[in-house]
C-alpha cells in the first residue's frame, strides 16, 4: 500500500515537471515576456509617480512666488530660494527599459523628493514668519497714534518756538489743536492708561502707553474722563480739552507723540484723509 502511494505521487510529480520542462522547450521566451510585461507596468506606475511629484513641485513654486507678496506686505525682506529648484523636468530624457535606467530613475525621484522636502520646510517656517509678522503689524497699526485727538485748526508746530507765556526760545515738543474748552479729546490709538492726572505746566493731563516704544499725551485738559490703569482703543474718549496748566495760552489741546522717550513730530503721525468721526466710538 505505502509503495502504491509513493510511486503514485512520484508519477505526479514526473508529470508536473515533465510539462514545465516540454513548456519552457516548446515556449522558452514566455517568461521573458512575462517578465517584459510586469517591468513595463511597473515603468508606466513609475512614471505616474513621477508625473505626480513634478506637479507637486510646480505647485510648490507657484506657493513660493505666493509668499512673496505675502512678504511684501507685511515689509518682511524676499527670501531667496532660486538654489533650491528641482530643474525643471528632470526625467524626461529618460525611458526606462532595464534595471541601470530604473535605478537612474530612482535616485533621480530620491533627489528630487529631497528637493521638494526642503520646499516644503521652507514654506513652513516662511508661512510662520510671515504670520507672526502679520500678527505683529496688526497689533502695530491698531496701536500706533494715528489720527487727529480733538476736532480743530493747527495751532504752534513741533519744534523750536518763542514761548507765549515764557518769552524764551523753547523746544515745542508736540503739536498744538485750537480748540473750544469741553471739546471731546479722543486716544489716537489702542493702548493703557498710563497717567491720568496733573502734570505742572501740562496742566490735567493724560497719557497712552500704546507698546512698541510709543507714547502720547494729551495736555492742557478741563477734565479727564478715564482712570489710569484702564486700557484703551483707537476713538475712546479720554478727557475734554480746555486751558488748565501754567504754561497754556489760551483754549487748545497740546498732543505729543513720543518714541522710546524721544519727541517726534506728532504731523506725522496724523492722517488728515481720515475723518474723526470715522474712527471715534459711539457713545
């Protein structure tokens, strides 16, 4: 029975390998056709691979001249990132038919995938600085002193003057708004309360701690209508104007701007195309 069961399976077994061996005598080239057909395949899927990276990368470029103007207008310098281009299409010249063109083709895609993944950090940490630039403008313009406090004609300019009262030649640090008494004093922009109260020859006086090195002051005032501590934005009311202080001739309202404790020229810090009523908020 054993020997029955072993010489059958022998048999079977002489039968399979007869048929494989008359199959490779009768087809010897059906393997290399099978084998043709699958690197074909396979080259088409590489190649769609690639087709895929190579739209990447174009998307990436137009990303990049993107941010620029994203830069731009957030005043950040461009960056220049002309090294780091992939060459345009780079596998092209090659159709692969054995594995030396295959292997060409890969380190090529490993090259190129390379390039693409420093683009994309790039635009990471490009996308980042821009976004922390934009956050740091935004508070900037909402905080900068930047329209007329009080409605008014331009009184005595910045810089060197004869004093009214004194009678000397004397540094004006700030800009001088002619003004009725009681006429409503406005922050020129977001900031805190600083000091509220009176300041010698200022008078009752109030002034804006607005961040980034920037302050202003509001002096000669008949009454002041916020606390100091409290914070402010660009239109709230702080004081009325009036005449209060010894060094005050007449009704105005004198308005400084300071940077880092220096005195600048508060005309430049005022837009006259914008409207008071604008910008002031409502009551």
């Amino acid at each position: 029975m054993f020997l029955q069961l072993f010489f059958s399976i022998l048999f079977s077994f002489m039968i399979f390998s007869g048929y494989f061996i008359i199959n490779e005598i009768i087809n010897p080239n059906q393997k290399v056709a099978s084998l043709k057909n699958e690197n074909r395949d396979l080259s088409n899927k590489f190649k769609g691979l690639l087709a895929k990276y190579e739209k990447l990368d174009t998307e990436m470029n137009d990303l990049l001249g993107k941010s620029d103007e994203l830069r731009l207008q957030v005043d950040l310098p461009l960056i220049n990132n002309k090294n780091i281009g992939t060459g345009g299409r780079v596998f092209d010249e090659i159709s692969p038919s054995n594995s030396r063109d295959i292997s060409e083709l890969i380190s090529r895609l490993d090259k190129f995938v390379d390039n693409i993944s420093v683009k994309i950090k790039l635009e990471e940490n490009n996308y980042s600085e821009i976004e922390n630039a934009f956050n740091y403008n935004e508070k900037l313009y909402d905080a900068i002193p930047a329209i007329k406090p009080v409605d008014g004609n331009y009184g005595n300019r910045f810089g060197m003057r004869l004093h009214p009262v004194l009678k000397i030649r004397r540094m004006h640090n700030g800009q001088d708004i002619i003004c009725p008494t009681g006429s409503k004093v406005y922050a020129s922009g977001k900031g805190k309360i600083e000091f509220a109260g009176w300041r010698g020859g200022l008078g009752y006086t109030v002034i804006v701690d607005h961040g980034f090195g920037y302050r202003s002051y509001y002096g000669h005032l008949s009454k002041i209508l916020i606390k100091e501590g409290n914070s402010v934005n660009r239109g709230d009311l702080v004081g009325l104007s009036g005449a209060t202080g010894k060094l005050s001739a007449g009704q105005h309202l004198h308005y400084e701007v300071r940077h880092n404790g220096i005195a600048l020229n508060p005309r430049n810090f005022i837009y006259d195309d914008v409207e008071l009523f604008e910008i002031v908020s409502t009551e």
